[in-house]
C-alpha cells in the first residue's frame, strides 16, 4: 500500500521552517518517507507538507516521535499540525 500525507500547520518563519525542513531530509528518507514543503499563498505562514510514506504505521511511528516532535519546535511550528493521510 502507498499512502499520501498531506499535513498543514502555521510556523513562526517561513524561511526558517523551510531551511530546517531541507536539513532534515535525511531523517525522512531514513524512515522511507519523501516529502516537499510548500506556503499557502495567501497565508504565508501556513505550510503545507506533501509527501509519500510505504504505510499509516511507518508514518505514524516517524511522525509522533519524540525527534520528529523536537525537529516540528526547532523548526518554529506554532500550531497543532491538520494531517489527512489518502490511499491509493
């Protein structure tokens, strides 16, 4: 099964978020998951992740751990992420 995630969240500095975003690449690919980051055009502090990941299991052991949830502050998110995860 391959799963699509789409997360969303607002982040303090854009730029900032996306610099850290790009040095975690590693992490992510580690983990299986590819990603990209974009901002919402007429909200430029909101971020929108889209990316693959090989299972709802291999996602969610990534996203919820402790070193994702450090990296997501480090990073300057400042709102509970929206995740919608689709299969295809």
């Amino acid at each position: 099964m391959s799963l699509k995630v789409i997360i969303s969240f607002d982040v303090a500095d854009t730029e900032h978020f996306r610099k850290a975003f790009n040095e975690r690449d590693g992490a992510r690919r580690e983990a299986g998951i590819s990603a990209e980051c974009y901002v919402q055009i007429d909200a430029p502090n909101t971020v929108w992740v889209i990316g693959d990941a090989p299972s709802k299991e291999v996602f969610m052991a990534f996203f919820s751990s402790p070193e994702q949830k450090e990296r997501m502050q480090h990073a300057g998110v400042i709102s509970p992420p929206t995740v919608t995860m689709l299969e295809s």
